[in-house]
C-alpha cells in the first residue's frame, strides 16, 4: 500500500467555474486524451460508478471507479475494477479568491503493478489528470 498526498495544485478559476465544468459530462470527457469509452452509471444522486478505458504506459487498461460528489469540498474514489482495485482517493477542493486549490490525499494498492512503481505511476496519473483538466477549466473561466 502506498500512501500518496499531494497538495497545492491550483485550478485558475474560482470554485463555481470547477464545478461547471466538472458538472459538463461531454467537456470534461473532451479535456481528457488519456481516457476513451467514459460511461457513468448512477448510484444515487450524489454516487456513481465511472467506467474508462484509461492508457497507461502506451496500453489501454479497463477500470470502474465508484465516486461520490461531495461538493463543495470535492470528489471521493474508490477503485472497483482495474488495476487500482481497492484503492482510494479525496479531492479537496479549496477556495483561493479568482483560483481553486486542489489536494489530493490517497491510499493506493495494486495486484498488477509492482509496489516499488506504484507511487510513481499514481503520480504520473495524477500529473497526467491535472494537465489535461487545467487548461480545460482555465478555458471555461474565461467565457464565464
């Protein structure tokens, strides 16, 4: 098990614009070049279990995540299938004026990926994430 906690990250938009966007299913699934065939299955109105094909490492790998909406603070994942299976995560989301912070704070095992890689590949993941959410939500600020 690898305990991850990562902090600091800043979105260049104010709160209500990060939830816009994650609340625009089509935009969000657009911002994202890492993932193919999103499906979202609810749970009940603040669950659902979030089913991609995710590429990693140059080969497309199937996982489900059951996330639960906590807004306004974030997101909490639980990992059901894939390579992450049994794994969880918080995004906490942080206020800053015209930016949002974004923590992430997680506990990650895997069956598939060896232990002495598993910090760094969850961290490329959650680099890979932000990268491609930023300039997405950067973009949406600007028409707001």
């Amino acid at each position: 098990m690898v305990h991850i906690k990562d902090e600091g990250s800043l979105f260049e938009a104010p709160i209500d614009v990060v939830w816009k966007y994650h609340e625009d299913a089509a935009t969000h699934a657009r911002a994202h070049t890492s993932t193919r065939n999103p499906s979202f299955k609810p749970v009940s109105p603040t669950v659902f279990v979030y089913t991609v094909e995710r590429e990693s490492r140059g080969q497309w790998t199937g996982e489900s995540i059951q996330i639960t909406v906590l807004q306004p603070l974030g997101f909490a994942f639980e990992w059901v299938s894939g390579p992450l299976t049994g794994s969880t995560m918080v995004y906490l989301y942080t206020p800053r004026g015209e930016k949002t912070q974004i923590d992430v704070v997680g506990e990650f095992v895997s069956s598939t990926i060896p232990s002495g890689q598993l910090e760094q590949h969850v961290r490329d993941w959650l680099q890979r994430e932000f990268n491609e959410d930023a300039p997405a939500v950067r973009a949406l600020a600007r028409k707001t």
